[in-house]
C-alpha cells in the first residue's frame, strides 16, 4: 500500500500511547458487548502494561498512512526462538486496506531479525476479524500454551 510505512517506537511515544489506549477501548469494549468505560480501559491498561515491547524484552511498531498513525503491534521476546505477537491493532479509517497483513509481515522481519523462529498468540473468540487476519498471514490453532484468563484460541507461525 503506497503512503504506509512502519517505525519502531517506544510504547510510551505519543503516537504508540494514542493507538494502544484505542486498541484497549476497542477489546474492552467488544468484551462487555458496549461501550468501553475509561476506568476499565484504564485497569486493562495496568493489568497487562506493554512497557516489555522495547529494547531486550521487544518490540513495538507503529504503521503510518499518509502521515498519520493507524496501526500498531508487537513482538515480545519469550525465550527459545519464541515470540509472542501482541497489541496488533488497525484502527477502523484503515481496515481493510492491507495495513493489518503488512504489520503482520513487518513484525514477522523483525522477529527473523531478533533470532525469533517461531510466533505465537492467544486471541478470544469474539475477535474474528483479528482469527481471520491471523490465518490469512500463517497461523494455524496449537495446543494451549498459557493459561491466560482471555485466551481462546491459542495460534503460532514457524518463521522462515
């Protein structure tokens, strides 16, 4: 997509603080089915900080579209050529235009780039556009990896 680009970035960037509180609006509010509140966006936020995307622990990547921010993702380092995919967000004004598969194929470059060979997610049932995006890119459902109180579907991705 011509005019998108990607930037590593700290979590706590203006443009990455703006697009991860929208992404914690959008899966707080489709979990309750309304309205996310601020407070619980807020007690999201604080119960899985995304400070580890950064330096030795991560990554997070901003995409960009004619200049403004859209998307972003990241990778969290795990251990054992393993990578976690996480906070993987388009917002709505760019959905559909590819952004979602190119982040994908960015954050997969730069786990290649960290050693990584294998990336892996959890992702809930009600997320079916983000299931579908996931197995279009390559990743297919595995035996349960976590026990994490949201995880659903538990899918991972050898990386080439």
């Amino acid at each position: 997509m011509p005019g998108l680009t990607f930037v590593t970035t700290a979590p706590g960037s203006p443009a990455a603080a703006a697009l991860l509180r929208e992404y914690y609006v959008d899966i707080v509010g489709r979990y309750w089915g309304r309205a996310a509140l601020p407070a619980e966006v807020d007690t999201a936020m604080a119960d899985e900080p995304s400070d580890d995307l950064q330096d030795d622990t991560g990554v997070l990547v901003v995409g960009i579209l004619n200049g403004e921010p859209v998307a972003c993702g990241g990778v969290r380092f795990v251990g054992h050529g393993i990578g976690e995919l996480t906070r993987v967000y388009v917002a709505a004004a760019a959905r559909g235009t590819g952004t979602g598969s190119r982040l994908l194929a960015h954050l997969d470059g730069l786990a290649v780039v960290a050693g990584l060979s294998t990336l892996r997610l959890t992702v809930r049932s009600d997320l079916i556009e983000a299931r579908r995006l996931y197995a279009r890119s390559g990743y297919a459902e595995v035996d349960p990896f976590n026990t994490e109180p949201y995880a659903e579907h538990w899918l991972a991705k050898e990386l080439h």
